[in-house]
C-alpha cells in the first residue's frame, strides 16, 4: 500500500524527491501519513480534494483485498 502511494505521489508531484509515506498500525487498521513539500500540497489534494479522494478509493480497495482498513493522511 505504501508503495502505491508512493507510486501515485511521484507521477502527480513537482518534487517527487520530498515525498515520504510513513505507515502507523493500528489494531486492524493501517494509517499512511504521506508528506509532500508546501508547494505540492495543492496538487496532491486537487480541485475541490478530488485527487486525494480518488488516492483514498484505490487504497480503500487495496485494503479490502488484504482484510485491513486503511487511511491516509496528508501531514
């Protein structure tokens, strides 16, 4: 899951090298903190959160198929 977002992170990001994802577990649940530089975090979260919503829904189904819930947050 992580490198998923990571995968995402570097095609939509200007500054791919400022990425970092961070996974915290939680019981059944696995949290993705991703951190991106001031300036991309308009683009990572898009129009109205579009993008981050769409990132969110492809992690959403990841998690299913390996039984956990996971969340991801921009930090």
């Amino acid at each position: 899951m992580k490198e998923l977002v990571l995968f995402l992170a570097k095609s939509l990001l200007d500054h791919p090298d400022e990425i970092s994802v961070e996974p915290v577990e939680e019981g059944g649940a696995v949290k993705l903190m991703l951190k991106v530089s001031e300036e991309d975090k308009g683009k990572i979260i898009g129009k109205q959160g579009k993008v981050i919503k769409a990132i969110r829904s492809l992690l959403f189904v990841e998690g299913a198929k390996a039984n956990k819930k996971v969340f991801l947050e921009i930090a």
